[in-house]
C-alpha cells in the first residue's frame, strides 16, 4: 500500500509539472509484492551471456539481495537493506554450482548497504552511517562487537543506500544519493562521492553534482575512480541518459543544475543566474553515457588473468532496469571496453532478465564482484537471487539443473488484531489505496510471502524513486493487520 500511496503521489506530480513531454511509467510491479520467482530452469531458459561464459543459479531465497564482497576463503557476504541484516553464503566446496549454505552474519541494522572487507574488518554502509566488526575469514563468523565508526548522515528523500569502497590512497570511499529527483539539497553530503580515514575520522567530501553515484570502482588500466551515476526522471523515455563519471577530487558533476554533457535542466539550470551558468559550464561531462532510465548500479573491473583476453580490465556494470519510461529498458550485465584512444565501447554481457515482450521481468541486477578465481557474482534484488557467472560452454548435465527455487514465506498469518485492522482499514481507505491496487496491481497470496512481522517491516523501506512517508510502527502494524484480514476473509474488493 504505501509503495502505490508514493507512486500515485509522483504520478500526481509529474503530470502537473511536466516540462517537455509526459514521460511514461512502466514499473516492474513485482518490486513491491515481493519480487520474482527464480529456479534454475528460469535461469537456464531466460538468461544469456557473453561469449566464452556460462551463467548458473548460484543462490536463492535471499530477498533483496543488494551489495556483495568475497573473504578469503571465497564465502560470498551480501547486504539486505530492507531486512536490516548481512548474510553470509557458504563457498560452494561441493562443487554442485551452489552455495552449500547461508546464514545471517548480523541483523538489527539501519538499512545496510554498501560493505567490504579489510585488514580483518568487515566494514557496513548503514543508510545513516558506517561501522565495522572483527571477521574471521577461516571460518566465515563475526570475530567481535560491531562498532559504528561514522554517524549521523542523512538517509531521509529518495535515495538513501550508502555504498563503500577501499581506494588505493587508503581512504574509505563513501557515496550518497540525492533526496529528491531534482532540487537544491539543503546537507552538502548528499548527491556527493566522500572520503574518510579507515577509522572514520577526517571525513570530506570528494566529488560533488552526483545525483546517484551507486557503483564506483578504480580502473586496472589507468587508476581512475569510476562511478555510475542515475540520470533524473520525468523529461520523457529518452532524457537525461544515465552516466559514467571519471570521479576527481573537487570536481563537480553538474546535477541538479545541468544532465548529461552540459545540458542546462529545464527546473534547474535554463533560467539559472549567472553563478548557475558558470557552474554548468565547469561541470564534468560523463566519460559515457548509457540509455537514459537504464539506472546503472554496481560496477566492477574485471582483474583475473583467467578472463578471456578481450575481458581483462573490462568493467562491468548492473543495469538495474527502467521504471520511467513508456516502454522497460535495461535489466541486463553490460562490459565497457576502452580502446587505445581512451574512447569505451558497451556491450551486452548478461541478459535476458527482461523477457522479448518487453514486459515480464525475472530479475534486475544490482552489484557485482569477482573472486580470486575469476567467478563473477551478480546480485539480483528483484528475484533475491545470485548468480554465478565464469568461463565455459554450458554444462547441460550440471547438478544443479532440477533443483526449485523455495523463497522462505510462513504458511499462514499470524492472530488478526481487530482494533489494529480497522485503524488499518481507516488509513488504506484515507488514502485510496484501492485505485491502484485494485486496477493494477491486486493484494493476493501476501500470506504465502509475509508474516505480520514482515509485512509491516515491508512498509518501511521504499523501493527508489518513491520517497519514504515514515509511517509510524503502530500504523505500519495497522496496514499488516487489516491486509492479512482482508485475505482470510476472502475480502480482494476495490475497498
């Protein structure tokens, strides 16, 4: 309900402040009911990689699955934001194709995101900061107490995922999305790339004009810190593109005043005063730029020399998938190839999450990373899947071919408070929740997915471009309450 009450609010919006043309909407509507199923045949069937590679279902069941690092020992670590915990996936020692298991490192955070490993820390971008805990990469656990070393940054608007990287200089790299679509930000921290000391002091900040700067990584080729970065919504199915940014200290990258190579924004930047032009003219240009609405998100320089020749030094990057546009655009793997004259040419590398119809979507990828092998891992947040890609032909006979996906879901809700139902049946009529959900997307099977507990916990972290209402606990346990009985009752009208 409260994804429809932010959707419906910036459909609202946008329709009233469209500029050039109204741009269309065509959201992956299973986002907000829990994401797509995914088994190996989905994975075998639909998905498509590059020549010389094979992909494989190398985990499931691990909802909003988002940032990724490798230990040592080559167990795979990844974040759920919205379940507020790290997971731990067991390296696959059997050789089947899969992990050979997982289990919840640390739960009980703010949101995290971002996380890497270092000199025996395990560091974690929470949505308002950043700490860090002992780990153990000879057995995969936590080796003390987790310690918040940066705190107190604002997580508040659109984009609050925090993303964290090493640099070689030894500074911790830390990025910070935009409030908003577009606007003057009043905390100068957000829409920046910043940097800090390993154990959060000095922190500054780096680059500036960075509406979304998700993924960033440094090149083998040339040690430039490169960061993807999330064009603006609402200037139709074919502007801003999406870009790639060559990041430089003190730089400024030209959002919200001006998107793609200097274009001035039509809010923003065209009747700007003379210090808005003069910043426009010395903002940085993308160094490439993807199709607009594409949203790339994580990106990773391949380093194993057991890449195939034309893969060395390539970066990849998750195009996490359109929802701002008429028709869905992105939902794949895309390489980056620079040539000897610096230009970088895209290709396609993992596809086919986005199905020929141009409709039906089986996943969108998020991060990637690279193991010391040279297996390439890929999260997906749509079907809480990971997938394994590495060097091959296709292993028709793999071990893994049959096995079904089984995304964890409580057979049944718990009690149904009435009195909380009714507030809850008060706030989803205060609001018209049915308009959407009974025309577009209708509230069937919740109890095959959710809980009480995690059907209210689902309220809490919206999904971006939607901004984040705050509802209260009592009234997100409302809404949970009153949806659960509504469907043992039997009760799906447009109510």
């Amino acid at each position: 309900m409260k994804y429809t009450l932010i959707f419906l609010f910036v459909l609202v919006i946008a329709l009233a402040t469209a500029v050039v043309v109204t741009p269309g909407v065509n959201l992956p509507w299973r986002q907000f009911t829990g994401g797509a199923k995914t088994n190996t045949a989905t994975v075998k069937n639909q998905l498509h990689s590059a020549d010389g590679y094979r992909v494989e279902l190398f985990a499931e069941a691990v909802p909003n699955a988002r940032w990724l690092a490798v230990t040592r020992r080559g167990d795979l670590i990844v974040s759920q934001p919205k379940r507020g915990q790290v997971t731990l996936l067991q390296a696959d020692a059997d050789r089947d194709g899969r992990t050979d298991g997982q289990r919840v490192l640390i739960d009980g955070l703010r949101r995290p995101h971002g996380l890497f490993l270092h000199e025996g820390w395990l560091y974690i971008a929470e949505s308002d900061g950043v700490g860090r805990v002992p780990f153990d990469h000879s057995d995969g656990r936590l080796a003390g107490r987790y310690q918040k070393i940066l705190d107190g940054l604002g997580d508040q608007g659109n984009h609050w995922t925090k993303t964290i990287a090493m640099g070689p200089d030894g500074w911790i790299y830390l990025s910070s999305g935009s409030t908003c679509n577009v606007c003057e930000e009043k905390d100068p921290r957000r829409a920046t790339i910043m940097r800090f000391k390993p154990d959060g002091s000095d922190l500054e900040i780096y680059a500036t004009g960075l509406r979304n700067s998700v993924g960033f990584d440094w090149s083998p080729r040339d040690g430039g810190l490169y960061a993807t970065d999330n064009g603006r919504d609402w200037l139709g199915d074919d502007f801003p593109p999406c870009e790639l940014n060559l990041i430089e200290k003190g730089a400024f990258y030209g959002w919200p005043y001006a998107n793609g190579d200097r274009i001035p924004d039509p809010d923003f930047g065209v009747n700007g005063t003379q210090k808005v032009k003069e910043k426009i003219a010395a903002s940085r240009p993308p160094v490439h730029q993807f199709a607009a609405h594409n949203a790339p998100l994580g990106i990773t320089f391949l380093r194993s020399p057991t890449q195939p020749a034309g893969y060395r030094d390539a970066a990849l990057v998750a195009l996490h998938g359109s929802w701002n546009r008429s028709t869905k655009d992105g939902y794949k793997v895309v390489s980056l190839h620079w040539d000897e004259h610096g230009n970088i040419h895209q290709k396609d590398f993992l596809w086919g999450f986005l199905a020929e119809d141009g409709e039906a979507v089986y996943g969108r990828p998020v991060a990637i990373v690279e193991d010391s092998a040279g297996n390439i891992y890929i999260s997906d947040d749509y079907a809480g899947a990971i997938y394994r890609v590495r060097t091959g032909a296709v292993d028709s006979t793999q071990a893994v071919a049959g096995r079904r996906a089984h995304l964890s879901a409580p057979q049944k809700p718990q009690a149904i408070d009435s009195d909380a139902a009714r507030r809850g049946k008060a706030l989803y009529q205060q609001h018209n929740c049915a308009e959407c959900h009974s025309a577009q997307l209708p509230l069937r099977g919740l109890s095959k997915k959710y809980n009480l507990r995690t059907l209210a916990d689902y309220f809490d972290t919206p999904t971006p471009p939607m901004p984040n209402y705050g509802f209260s606990k009592r009234q997100k346990r409302a809404l949970a309450h009153y949806l659960m009985s509504r469907e043992e009752s039997g009760i799906l009208p447009a109510d």
